[in-house]
C-alpha cells in the first residue's frame, strides 16, 4: 500500500512596497517628485484651485492627475494621488511651523540686532523650500486669492450658482419669518374684536341671574360651612326631632301644654318659621341656630387658631430637626475632608524627605511635629 503524502503550496511573500525618495528618484538626471511638486506649488493660480476657492473651484481629483501626467512625462511612474496629497499636506504644515517661528522667534532676534542673513539661514534650515513657497503659502498670497475670488462671485454670479441658491433660501426664510409675524398680528387683533361680545355676554347672564332672583318670591338662604368643633347644646335648644326636621321649636302658650296641642294656629306659625326646603342646611346666624351664640362661634374660633398653632409648631420643630441633621452631616464631611488633606500633606512630606536623603528617624520625628 503506498503511502499518501500531501504539500503545502508556499504562501506569496507579501512585502511592503519599498520607499523610494521623492528626492533621489529622479529619472536620466531629470527633476524628481520633490522638485515637480514644489515647481507646481510655486504657480499661485494652482495653490489657489488646491485650496478650493469658490472663484476657481477645481476638484481635487483632477488636481492631483494633473501632477501624476507630469511626473510620468519626466519617467516617474511609482506616485500614487494619496501620496501627493499626504505631501502637500506635510509642507502646509512645516510650512506654518516655520512662519510662526519667523513672526515670534525671527522677530526677537531682529529686534535684538541680529542680521537678517542669519535668521534667514536658520529659517531655510526649518523649511528648506521657505523661498519657493513663502509667495504662494503666505498669508498675504491667501487673502489676495480670497478678495479675487470674492470679486469674481460678484461680477460673474450666476443665477443656479450655488451663492444664489443660498441668498435665495436666506430670503425665503425671511419672507416666512415675516408672514407668521403677521399672522400673529391678525391673531391679536381678532381677540382684540371678540372681546367686547364677551363682556356684554357676561353682563348679559348676569342680569339674567339678577331678573331670576328679583321673581322669587323669597330670597334665596344662603348655605354655610360649619365650624369643625361643636359645643355641647343649650338645655333650651331644639329637641332631636325638631332638629332632624330643622323645625324650631314650638310657641309656648300661658295657659299650659294642653291648650299648645289643642290650638288651631299652631300649623301656621309653625309653617311660618320653618325655611322653605325640609332638607337644607340651616344659617348658623339665625336665631333659631344653636350656633347663634356668640361665646359659642368665639369658642369654635378659638379651637381651630388652636390646632392651626400646633400644627405650624410641629412644621417648625421637624423642619428645626431637618436643619440640625443637615449641619451635623456638613460638620462630619468638613472633618473626613480636613483629615484627607492632613494625611495626604504627611505622605507628600515623607515622600520629599525620603527624596532628600533623610533617615526613618528624622522623618519619624518630623511627622511628630506635625
């Protein structure tokens, strides 16, 4: 039986790509990456289409192949977009660093005296391509670019540009803005009319109140509340069937009870002190209420300033219990915190001693101290 054996293709070594200077990789002594990037840099009209000015609004993309076109008309054909982008990003960058150091540090030194030539050098040692670049990357270079593209959207805005579209919809938001202001105008005016009708509708229902109370043919009885304590009633007060019925009581006659029962005007005069409805409440100030006593509604008076009293002392006493447990927890969190800072300042001073040199028993004497 013969023996199977199987072998493993060999994996591709993937290696990286290898770097190649974009100052050594000139092709039959022409120029290389380098100096065909910072010759294009160097033209003001390419920075100003890199920096997307609205005047010559350029895309990127189309930028960055026409650099790669040159670069292969010279031989080189290794550059990728990305890898230019990343280098026009790299010189903005050591291109600002340098100018901030020639307006802080440059600037010092002159006014010291040193010569211009000098802090030239230096300059040139920060950014070697300072005099190549100083006229298209300066800031003077920029805000011309700015004011000619300014000038430009002007004279030569079209009306499907996108400023137009942009001030279009600023004026259509204003337009808006100012129709719902009218609107809420007209709104305010509207009520403003409608409330005349309102009043005389009240005034009307009020007289109709006035004219349905003026045709009965008694007033109506007002109801009160009654107080919340009661007293214990007067010996001459209402039985407790005359109460139930709210009727007062009977009309005693001289000649004694007999004469009372037998009497024909008694259903009358009763009739005639009894309120109109059997089940109402009667009006605590009537003279037939047992309330109508003043010592009593003074009593009952004085019973509810009572427990109105002990009620806002209880208020008082648990709000004075609250505020004693609130100092009480702010004293002991003042004292946990001053107990952190002593012990965090002890370890601070052993730490510094034992940086010093000093011994366990010098510091230990220290802390004693403390």
């Amino acid at each position: 039986m013969l023996a199977m054996t199987t072998y493993a293709a060999p994996l591709p070594n993937k290696s990286k790509k290898p770097y190649k200077s974009w100052l050594k990789d000139g092709v039959a002594g022409g120029p290389c990456s380098m100096d065909i990037l910072i010759q294009w840099l160097s033209v003001k009209a390419n920075v100003a289409k890199w920096r997307g000015d609205e005047a010559e609004r350029t895309p990127k993309k189309v930028l960055l192949e026409n650099i790669l076109d040159i670069m292969r008309q010279h031989g080189i054909h290794h550059r990728l977009a990305k890898d230019i982008a990343s280098k026009i990003s790299t010189l903005q960058s050591n291109y600002r660093t340098a100018r901030e150091w020639n307006e802080s540090e440059g600037k010092r030194l002159r006014d010291s005296g040193m010569e211009d030539d000098t802090i030239h050098e230096e300059l040139v040692k920060r950014f070697p391509y300072w005099d190549a670049l100083h006229s298209t990357f300066g800031p003077k270079a920029l805000e011309n670019s700015y004011q000619q593209g300014y000038q430009n959207h002007n004279h030569n805005s079209w009306p499907m540009s996108i400023s137009s579209i942009m001030h279009k919809v600023d004026e259509e938001k204003l337009e808006q803005t100012e129709r719902l202001n009218k609107d809420d105008t007209d709104d305010t005016d509207d009520l403003e009319v409608d409330e005349p009708p309102r009043l005389s509708l009240r005034r009307r229902r009020s007289s109709d109140d006035d004219s349905i109370t003026s045709s009965l043919p008694h007033p109506p009885m007002v109801i009160r509340p009654m107080p919340r304590s009661f007293q214990p009633r007067h010996p001459d007060s209402l039985s407790p069937s005359s109460s139930t019925h709210h009727l007062p009581p009977p009309h005693k006659h001289p000649a004694g009870p007999h004469h009372h029962l037998h009497s024909p005007q008694q259903p009358s005069q009763s009739l005639q002190h009894s309120p109109q409805l059997p089940h109402q409440r009667q009006d605590p100030t009537s003279p037939s209420s047992p309330m109508s006593s003043p010592t009593v509604f003074a009593d009952s008076l004085v019973q509810i300033a009572r427990e109105k009293e002990a009620g806002r002392m209880k208020r008082s006493q648990d709000m004075l219990e609250f505020l004693r447990e609130k100092r009480t927890e702010r004293e002991h969190i003042i004292l946990e915190k001053e107990r952190t800072k002593r012990i965090k300042a002890k370890a601070d001073l052993v730490k510094n001693m034992l940086d010093a040199g000093f011994s366990k028993d010098e510091i230990t004497e220290q802390l004693d101290r403390v």
